[in-house]
C-alpha cells in the first residue's frame, strides 16, 4: 500500500504520471468521494473546486451525491472500496453510524479523509485525519457579531439551524449560544431545522413570522447563507425589510449572501472556505511521502463579512460557485 501511495504522493505534488512507471497506477491516482449532496451553494462550490483540485493533481476524483442521505452514503464508500480505490473522502451528513463502514475501508487499507464535518466514533483510526472549519468558533463570531451590533438592547432572535443530528449543526449553535450569553437580553426565542435549503429555510421563517407577528423578531441567525436566503425572502413577502428592521447572520459565504448585503437586505455572514479537498490531497501526498500520520484535525480558516466589501466579494465569488 506504501508503493501505491507513493506514486499518489508524486502526482499530489505534480510530477507528471508517466515518470512514475510503475503497476498500480489507476488505483493510486483515482479518489471517491462520498459527498453530502447539492443541497447548498457551498457544498455545490466544495464540489466543484474538489473537482478542480484533482485534476491539477492529476488525481481521478469520483464523486458520489448522496442526496442528504447517510445510507446513500454508505453505500457509496462500499462501492468505493470494492473498486479499490486508492483513498476516500467523506462529508458525513450525519455524525453517527459510520464505524462498520469505515471499520471495512480500514480491512481493505484504504485510508478516510473526513471533509467539513466530523463524526462521533470510539476508534479515531477508522479515518486519517477531519479536513474542517472549527465550527464552535464560526458560531461564535457570529454571535458576537451580532452582541456588538444591538450592545445592551433586548434582541429576541429566531434560529435556522441545518440538519439535525450533524455535528456542525451541534457546533454551530453552541458557538452562538455561548457569544450571546455574555448578553442576557439577546435570546434565541425559536429554532427550527431549515435544512440547509433555501426552500425550507423560507418555509421555516414564514412560520417564525407568524408566531412571533413579525416585530417580535430583532435579529435571524441561519446555520448557513442559503437558508438566510430564503428566510430573506420570506421576510420580503411578508413587507418586512431584512437587514434593517431585522438582523441577519450567517454562514458561509456564498456569492448570493454578498449581493443580498450589497442589496441592503443581510448584515454579515461567516465565511467557510470550500477548498477543504485539496487540502485532504496535500495531507494524503504528505502522509505517503514521510509516513508520519497527519494531526486529526486540519483548521481551516474562517472570517466574518460585511456589507462595505460585499459587492467585491460577490463579483469575485460569483463564478466560482
């Protein structure tokens, strides 16, 4: 499994795949990757540039849309070890259940780079290393933002959290939880799982408005932008004006949020990179160059956005997305 890897390892770093020269090339330079699904901007974008970040590398990436669905999911790795390909990458839609298939990539020595999430596992070698934002922080700059912006006022703020039982979702609430407890008079008063669409997360909001009677609501926290997006729409529809007689905040950083902030309709949003593969296939080209196993966990950076560089940023993201 060395030798294969080590020519994985040359492609990783560019050398072209003919001076390799050796069997078992296909396999060394061919990845799955057990992707949630399509149903965000930025898992479309994490596709994309995963895509793009094999091909430099000269690496075949197989992609397998799991449609929001850990058994779609499973079922993926398993076709992927049976076709013995040379590492696996996974975006776990949830954060449980994975050790008996992780468990059989481990049989076949097939190495398991977690990308945007975690799971919860007691054997931490079923998976090489988690390619991932720390999402407790992202929460956390979110919150905080929005402390800073209302200061000592009463806040009542209604939550758009994503899929329940992934561990982001978990992160991503007690990150803001914690920033707004230093105020006690911001509080979440309704939270509901948007599910990471646009659709539900303006299905969501219009019952938030209903409940609440629309003036009740200081502020909207969305566990991701297209979420926000259709919570801004919901407001729009009901009369109200999101970004000035409500606050929002969320994350990710998709091309859309930028423009609705440039459109004076969102106040911030927390980026989180999408390049998380190519920096799994780094880790994989280190791992089997010099042996030494990676840190279980790679950071990637996060940084919060407002609307005075939004039309920047939107004109410089739109294509990539």
């Amino acid at each position: 499994m060395n030798r294969i890897w080590r020519h994985a390892a040359v492609a990783a770093l560019g050398l072209s795949l003919a001076a390799c020269g050796r069997a078992g090339t296909d396999r060394a330079t061919t990845v799955g990757f057990a992707q949630i699904g399509s149903e965000s901007g930025w898992r479309a974008a994490e596709t994309k540039l995963a895509i793009s970040a094999a091909q430099a590398r000269g690496i075949t990436l197989k992609v397998a849309d799991g449609q929001q669905r850990q058994e779609n999911q499973i079922k993926a790795i398993r076709s992927f070890i049976a076709q013995g390909v040379g590492a696996i990458f996974l975006a776990p839609v949830v954060s449980t259940g994975w050790d008996d298939v992780l468990a059989e990539a481990k049989a076949a020595k097939i190495p398991v780079v977690l990308l945007d999430r975690q799971i919860t596992t007691q054997d931490p070698s079923l998976f090489l290393t988690a390619v991932a934002a720390d999402n407790v922080h992202e929460g956390q700059v979110a919150g905080e933002w929005l402390v800073g912006k209302v200061g000592a006022k009463p806040c009542r703020v209604v939550e758009l959290q994503g899929t329940v039982g992934s561990t982001l979702v978990a992160d991503r609430k007690k990150g803001f939880d914690q920033a707004i407890a230093k105020t006690p008079d911001i509080k979440i008063v309704r939270t509901q799982s948007g599910e990471f669409t646009r659709a539900k997360g303006k299905e969501v909001m219009e019952g938030f408005i209903k409940a609440e009677n629309a003036a009740g609501i200081c502020a909207v926290y969305a566990h991701n932008d297209d979420m926000m997006i259709g919570a801004i729409q919901a407001m729009k529809a009901a009369g109200l004006k999101p970004g000035t007689e409500i606050l929002t905040v969320s994350i990710d950083g998709v091309p859309d949020i930028f423009k609705a902030m440039a459109d004076g309709e969102a106040n911030a949003t927390v980026e989180l990179a999408p390049d998380m593969a190519a920096r799994g296939f780094d880790v994989l080209a280190a791992y089997q160059k010099d042996g030494k196993a990676p840190p279980k966990f790679v950071q990637t950076p996060s940084k919060l956005y407002l609307p005075d560089t939004a039309a920047a940023e939107y004109a410089r993201r739109k294509d990539l997305y």
